[in-house]
C-alpha cells in the first residue's frame, strides 16, 4: 500500500482567516488533523472533512504525536500537522522532520503568519524604518529552553534594531533591564501584543521603562509578544521619490 504523506501548517497567531488558502485545503482534505489546541484555535480545524480524526496534541509527547501520525501514514492516509503562527518559529519542527525522515515519510511545510507580523498590522506600524533599521531580530530570554548567551538580550541590544521577543512574558522586568542596559533608551516605544489574533487580544503601547508595570498591571503571564521599536522620525523610501530612477521608472525632471 502507497504510503500517506505529512504536512506541517502553519495556522497562524489565531485568527482563522489568517491561515493560509493551501493550509486551509490540506486541513480539508487531510485524514488526520493533528494540532495544538492549547495554541490553536479549534475554528481553525472545524474544515476537516467528515470521517477525518480530528486529534488535540496538547497533553501528548513527542512519540505519541509521532505514532499516531505513522498510524495514517502507514494506511496511506493524509496527515495535516497544524502549528500555531508559523511552523519554522519556535516550534518543535526539527524533531518530528528527523523522525518522519528515518522513517522515510514524505513531508511538506506550509508556511503561516507569525504573531510579529499580525501584531505589528493590528498596531499599524512597520518592523523595518528607512535610514532607521532595516532588521528584524527574533529573539526571547532563557526558559526551559537555554538562550546562548552571545544572543542574550543585551547582546543583541547593541544592533538597534526592532526586537520580536517571544515565549517571555514570566519575566517582563528581566527583558526590560536587558534592552536598557544594551543601549535601548528608555522612551524605546514597546508594542506588546497577548493572544494576538484570538478574541480576547490585547494589543497595548508604552515605553521601555514602564513596559514590566504595564504587563503586570494587565496580569499577561503566557502567549505575549512584545515588538521593540526604535524612534522613526519623518523618514521615507526612496522607492517612490520622484528623485529615485530604478528599471520600471525614470527619474521625473
């Protein structure tokens, strides 16, 4: 019997309609739905087709996600592996990938909107500034998970460049220290974004120095991004200056 194939989706920060259409079509057509319902909102699985198993992995360990992904695999079924935001941040992708992969089974991944730049459209701003920044680092302080210390905060501080920081929301007043003592001033604006696409959102603005009040006071201890941007000012691309000549354009007179 033809073996099944696996595809990783990534379903986005939580809003439903912000999966992707070919996510969406492999959620429909897929035999096994398997996704994190602590993370992923059941809407977003609602599309299985009927008959189709339907599994929360949540409470599961990596081996139990594995073999019930074999159980389709191996009865040449479809399996849908559904992330939350997208597959290739802060997931748990290279270890499922190396067991399908001594395994032999096919796999594809599907990318999804991550909840840095769904924060950053609810908030209306942009990650990269004209003569300002143009990087985006991804970051977040130590956990379960150890952070390098060459990619401490406070290292990567010394950039200046917008900050994505996931997964630290336990400790708002180890992050704002580290910013500050890299270079940040404390008037740095912070976006700070909970549940960011789910319908209790929070999306709010400060300053670097008040962020670990703010984040207290609003009692969000899991599921927060902050976005750090440094002061824009009034500049601009140069794409649509009428100054700027490039190959679809002639400098205008």
């Amino acid at each position: 019997m033809k073996r099944g194939k696996v595809y990783f989706i990534g379903a986005g920060p939580g809003d439903p309609e912000l999966i992707t259409v070919k996510g969406k079509k492999i959620i429909q057509k897929a035999d096994l739905v398997l996704y994190t319902g602590s993370l992923v909102p059941k809407d977003v699985v609602l599309t299985a087709k009927k008959g189709a198993r339907v599994v929360d992995s949540s409470s599961m360990t990596l081996d139990e996600i594995h073999n019930t992904m074999m159980e389709t695999i191996n009865n040449g079924g479809i399996v849908a592996r559904v992330h939350t935001g997208d597959p290739s941040i802060y997931g748990t992708l290279n270890e499922q990938i190396r067991l399908l992969e001594k395994e032999g089974v096919p796999y594809e991944i599907i990318p999804g909107v991550t909840a840095a730049f769904a924060l950053a459209a609810e908030a209306k701003i942009s990650l990269t500034i004209p003569e300002v920044t143009q990087t985006v680092i991804f970051a977040r302080i130590s956990g379960k998970t150890y952070v390098p210390d060459r990619e401490r905060l406070k290292e990567l501080s010394s950039h200046k460049a917008s900050l994505a920081i996931y997964l630290s929301a336990s400790n708002p007043s180890l992050v704002k220290k580290e910013l500050i003592e890299g270079g940040y001033p404390e008037d740095t604006l912070v976006i700070i974004g909970y549940r960011v696409g789910w319908p209790d959102q929070k999306i709010l603005k400060c300053e670097l120095k008040d962020m670990d009040e703010v984040i207290k006071e609003e009692g969000i201890k899991r599921q927060a991004v902050f976005l750090i941007i440094p002061k824009a000012g009034d500049t601009a691309s140069k794409l649509y200056d009428p100054e700027f000549e490039h190959g679809f354009r002639k400098r205008k007179k």
